[in-house]
C-alpha cells in the first residue's frame, strides 16, 4: 500500500497536509526546528535573515520591500550550488573522477504561516513572521522575528578568586534583567595533549548576572550560558562562552577589604552615599614613565589593565553607593567593563570623554534611588570663550596672552548631572564631577578652571533646577592649602595669593576671584592623602557639599598608613589606582 500513498497525500488539502508532516524521526518522535532569527525594524530600508544550515551559519541582507520569492530562490540556489561543490570534494578525495553535471532540481524552499503556504509575492517585512515556518529540503525552521538576541557576550580577560566576574552582555528586543544567565567550571584541568581531545566537562556553580570564583576554582576555566528574555514570555536563542583563561589566585588582603565593613548594606533613605575616586586610566598606567618613573615598585602584571579592573570593580561593587564619581576613566573600560558591571549591581552611568586624552569623568547613580533628569556638561575652555557668563573672567584672563592660551589648550571637562529622588518626588541634586588640571606648578589654571565650573554650576541651578544643593566631587589636583581649597570653602581668593603666580612671571595674573557659593564643606574633611605614589603624597581628591542641605553622617575611613604602603606605594598588587577613594554618608535636610 506504500506506493499509493503519494497519490493519497494529493488529495489532502493542503492545511492538513501541512498540520500532519511536522517531520519526524522514524520512530514517531518529533524532531526539534531549527531557530532562524530575522530582525525587522519600521524605518529601516533592510532587513536581516540568520539561520544554520549543513553546518554553515547564513545570514541575508534584504530589502523589506523585496518579494518573499527572490528570496527563497536565491536560498534554493545558494543550497543547490553548495551540495554540488561538496560532492566534487567528496569525488576528488576519493581519486575519482567526478562525472559530468546532472541537472538536479534546486532544493524546495517554502515559508509558511499558519499552515498556509505564503505567496511569493508578498513583500519581506510582511512575510518573515514570528512563527512562520520555513522549510528548506528536509530541513524545518521556527521563525523568530526580533526575538530577544544577545548582540554582545564577552567574559573579562582576568580571573581572580574571590573577585566578580562581570561579563559584559547586550541584548536586543530584551532586557539584561531578565536574561537567564548560568555559570559552570571544569570539572579538572584540560592541560594534557590527551586530555585536549576530548570535550571538557562542566559543573554548574552559579546564577546570576554576577559570579564570585572561590579558592577551589583555580585553575579552572569558567563557562557562561545565557539566555536571552524580554520580560514578557519571548525567549532567544543561548549562548555560550568559555574564558580564555583559567580562574588565578587572588591578590590576599587589599587596601579596601577593611573599608567595605562600614558599607556592607546600601544606605537607608534619607541617607545617602557618595564616593569619589580617579581609578587611574589605561593609558597613563601603561606609559614608559609610569611604568619605570613614576611606579616602578609596582609590579609589571598588577599595572595591566584586566587585572586592575578586576580589582577596581570588586572595590567599587563593595561601597554599595548611591552616586559614584569617576575620573580617569577610559572610554573603552567605560562602555566594556564599568558599565555592565555597575548595571549588575543596580547603578547607571554617564560619561564625558576629554576628546584630547581618550578618557573622561564618569557619574553613576542607583537606578532604586535616584533617576537622571539633565545633563549640562561643559569643557571649561571652551565655555571660558563661548558663555557670556564667564565674560568678566575671560576679560582678566585675556590681560595675559600666555596664560590665555595656555588655559585654552587645556581639555578639561566638568561633568554636570542632575538627579531627582525618588523617594521625595521634585527633590533633586545637582552632582558635579571634574578632574582638573594636573602640573604641580598650575595653580593658576586651576583657579581660572574652578571659577568657571563655579559659576556654570550656579547658572544650571538658578535655571534649571532652583534650591537644588550641590554635590561636587573630583580630583582637584589641589592641596588643602590652595587657592582652590580657599574659594570652595571660603568664597574669595585675593589677588595676592600664591597660586596666581604659581607658574612663573611670564604667565602669572592678578586678580581676586569670588565663589557665586556660600561656603562649601569637605565632606570628608582634609585626609593626610588622597594620592600616594613614589614621590609624592597628598591630599587631592574632595567631596564638597552645602551643608545647608545636606549633613555628613559617617565618613569611611581611609586605609591605613600600613596598608597603604605595604607594597611601598600606590597602584599596587592589592590596590588598583595611584588614588583612594573617599566615600561618606550624607542625610538630606528635612
């Protein structure tokens, strides 16, 4: 009876003809489909087709208004062409001859929906529905239009016990929230030659969008699995990723261990904390005069830049702060390690890149606490020229050509965030992040860079964001004895202080400059140092407030003498930056 059955199918209608021959194997059981992921956007001329197919991965760039036919043809085509290239090799291999071409009917290639068959007419964006069916030969497709897809999985080049491992994900039509992410080791070392001819085997060790390798994971590579979700049911396709290398020891004892004691829990509203810190940027740490000047006690492997981040993220992870100052922040670490990191652990960032240094300040703030109203960034140079504002500094500057022009050279940014809390609706902040200039002998620049940043940041808050207090953090790359210490937090510097002539006669300026604020307070008042290199040690780093509308509740305690310099200076195996971050707890004022 078996030769009639084709005549028997016939006479089926083609609903039910197609609803009764999912394939199946022999023995009944139903066959997986394979996934084929189309991305499909409104106001985009193209659109992209993927699928894996004998062994190959396909993607297709079509335009959305191409008929459906055009390309079941061309994957016909491209189909019949490879299975013909593959039974010449096959021939070849064997030393034989192959015969000439047979015309050989091209591949049936149909896309259904709905159990109906669809037209080749019907234009691509139409067509290419999530779950339409297509079927190349023998071979059946799911078809999952702008289902969630991980655009980005990558694992951190440095592995330490004890230290999270933060991967950086991406995911389109989907959250990262709601992403299944699993975690699994290798049960032994793959290090022998025979070893490496067969697959590895995996233990799972954890969940999570953050994992912790313990002691017991040295020498073992970690894999990460994850699968993407958009919150709503839709699932996409998985992931895998095994690290290049194997999980190494940690560091011991760093400087940090015995400051994240006070910040074990996040702070209780009203309170709320700040840190600031300069993490040390990539592109300075790996200089030759870093590297045999500036910190040649540091050893060569605790100077590159995966193993730093390793122990800058489980530093900043443990604070548990509600806004976060960064200077020296390069781009690439910004977008590829801070920011998935942080995100992990419940902070959203900002960046502003010095265009001239590749690096930047970076603001980050608890998304549970605080949401991001306005930004109102200024290079300082640029706004000294351009504002109106600043028009009767820019005359006094403008007394000295050299000093003018070397202030303008100066790439120096001030990064301006305004925040609104979110357990007092129309309470906001205005949280302000700078790193000035660096020279020992630029005390001048600094004072003109600070009394334009002084006076940005009283515009945006009389016009943007009135009775707002301010918050404002950096590396101010100036002592407690300066001339920008005595503006912060006395309100004027005369024309005869030192600092106008800090840089010698032929640039040095005479003038008395006024904060547009009342006094500002030291949140974590004047430490011995902030900044401990080889040869030299100072404070240079503040959180200043109003203490009007804010008051300081606890100050984490700086690392000690002892821990600082155990390893002689700063960066260290145990301590990733030439800085230290300062953190504290401030309450809002009623």
């Amino acid at each position: 009876m078996f030769h009639r059955l084709p005549a028997v199918l016939a006479l089926l209608p083609r609903r039910l003809l197609l609803a009764s021959s999912s394939p199946r194997t022999l023995t009944g059981a139903p066959r997986r489909m394979e996934p084929a992921a189309v991305r499909c956007l409104p106001g985009e001329p193209k659109l992209t087709i993927s699928f894996r197919l004998d062994g190959t991965n396909k993607c297709m760039l079509r335009d959305q208004d191409e008929p459906l036919g055009k390309v079941l043809a061309r994957i016909s085509n491209g189909l019949a062409k490879s299975q013909e290239k593959t039974r010449k090799s096959k021939k070849k291999n064997k030393g034989q001859t192959p015969p000439p071409p047979q015309q050989q009917p091209p591949p049936a290639v149909k896309l259904h929906y709905a159990g109906e068959e669809v037209a080749d007419t019907v234009p691509n964006s139409a067509a290419w529905r999530d779950g339409a069916v297509l079927r190349v030969g023998d071979v059946t497709f799911s078809v999952r239009r702008n289902a969630p897809t991980l655009v980005t999985v990558e694992l951190p080049g440095s592995l330490l016990a004890g230290f999270p491992v933060c991967p950086h994900l991406q995911v389109e039509f989907g959250t990262l929230e709601d992403c299944e992410v699993t975690w699994y080791k290798e049960n032994a070392p793959n290090a022998s030659p025979d070893a490496a001819a067969e697959p590895p085997r995996w233990t799972e060790v954890g969940r999570g969008r953050v994992h912790v390798p313990s002691n017991h994971d040295i020498g073992l590579r970690l894999k990460l699995r994850c699968t993407p979700r958009d919150g709503g049911g839709r699932v996409g396709e998985a992931k895998e990723l095994v690290s290049a290398g194997a999980v190494e020891a940690g560091p011991g004892a760093c400087t940090f261990d015995n400051r994240h004691s006070y910040t074990l829990r996040e702070a209780a509203w009203p309170l709320v904390r700040v840190a600031t810190y300069n993490i040390l940027a990539d592109v300075y740490a790996q200089t030759e005069l870093s590297k045999t000047v500036l910190y040649p006690y540091c050893a060569p492997y605790a100077l590159q830049l995966d193993y730093r981040q390793s122990l800058i993220k489980k530093e900043l992870a443990g604070y548990n702060a509600d806004i976060l100052c960064l200077q020296e922040v390069d781009k690439g670490v910004f977008t590829d390690s801070l920011t998935p990191a942080l995100d992990a652990f419940g902070l959203e960032g900002v960046f502003r890149i010095k265009e001239k240094q590749h690096e930047g300040p970076a603001t980050f703030y608890r998304r549970s606490k605080f949401k991001l109203l306005s930004r109102h960034d200024i290079v300082l140079s640029e706004a000294l020229t351009s504002d109106p504002i600043h028009a009767a500094l820019l005359e006094k500057v403008s007394a000295n050509p050299a000093l003018k022009d070397k202030m303008l050279r100066r790439s120096t940014v001030l990064q301006v965030s305004v925040l609104e809390d979110l357990n007092k609706p129309g309470r906001q902040v205005c949280v302000a992040n700078t790193h000035l200039y660096w020279h020992p002998k630029g005390g001048n620049l600094r004072l003109i860079q600070m009394g334009v940043a002084m006076r940005h940041l009283s515009h945006v808050i009389s016009e943007v964001t009135p009775g707002a207090p301010l918050v404002f953090c950096g590396d101010f790359n100036s002592s407690p004895h300066s001339g920008v210490f005595q503006l912060l937090s006395e309100t004027v510097v005369p024309p005869q202080h030192a600092d106008w002539s800090s840089s010698g006669p032929e640039e040095s300026c005479s003038m008395e400059l006024r904060s547009a604020f009342p006094p500002l307070l030291s949140a974590c008042g004047q430490p011995a140092y902030t900044n401990y290199v080889g040869g030299f040690h100072g404070c240079l780093d503040y959180i200043f407030i109003q203490p009007g509308s804010m008051q300081v509740e606890q100050v984490i305690p700086l690392p000690s003498h002892q821990e600082v310099t155990t390893h002689e200076a700063l960066p260290s195996v145990a301590h990733p930056s030439d800085h230290i971050a300062l953190i504290c707890d401030l309450r809002w004022n009623p």
